[in-house]
C-alpha cells in the first residue's frame, strides 16, 4: 500500500538542521499513517505546536452543524470576554498609577511641610 503524505511547508522551512528535520518528520508521518483517527489525546511524542493543530482541526472537522456553531459562538464569547478583561486590566493599571503618583504627591507634601 503507498500512502502519499503532504507535508506542511512550515515544518519543512522552521527546521534548519537536517537531523531536527529527519526527526519531525517522522514523527509526521507516524502520526497521519497510524494512528490520527484513534488519538483521543496527543501522544507525548507529538507534543507540538504543529500536531496541536492537525488536532484541532480534526476535532473541529469531526463537529456535527450544531456542534461546529456552538463551537463558534463560544469562540464569539471568549474574545468579547478577553477584551473587556484586557480593558478591565488596562483601565485598572491606569488607575493604579493615578493613586500612586497621588500618594507620592501626599508624602511629598506632608515632607515639605516639616
């Protein structure tokens, strides 16, 4: 049986000495030719960024319709969620900054004072 596996571009240029790259790549191919449909989790050999996505995709790509939109409505909900902590955070740091630099203001009063 031949099998004929394309392999991502970003594999083949991130890796520059040719022993990493002999390696990733048979990790690649030992992935997709055996074992991909049985995973429930990543194997600890193929703990990396690039199977964390083939594995994404696969979960996303096994979604039923009503699945794949739930999916996407919890995605619409973290961002809106991130970006009103991002502002929380941001609009909590300036006012940190604020009643620090008006407590120095109060010590170097009080100072001046004596």
């Amino acid at each position: 049986m031949i099998f004929f596996v394309k392999v991502p571009t970003a594999i083949a240029l991130s890796l520059k000495c040719k022993k990493q790259r002999s390696i990733s790549l048979r990790k690649w191919f030992y992935f997709f030719l055996k074992y991909l449909q049985s995973f429930d989790d990543i194997p600890q050999i193929l703990n990396e960024p690039v199977f964390d996505k083939v594995f994404k995709t696969r979960a996303l790509s096994a979604m039923n319709p009503k699945e794949r939109e739930e999916y996407e409505q919890s995605k619409l909900v973290y961002s809106e969620l991130k970006a009103v902590m991002d502002t929380s955070k941001e609009e909590g740091r300036e006012e940190g900054i604020e009643i620090g630099e008006m407590g120095k203001a109060r010590k170097i009063a009080k100072e001046m004072k004596r």
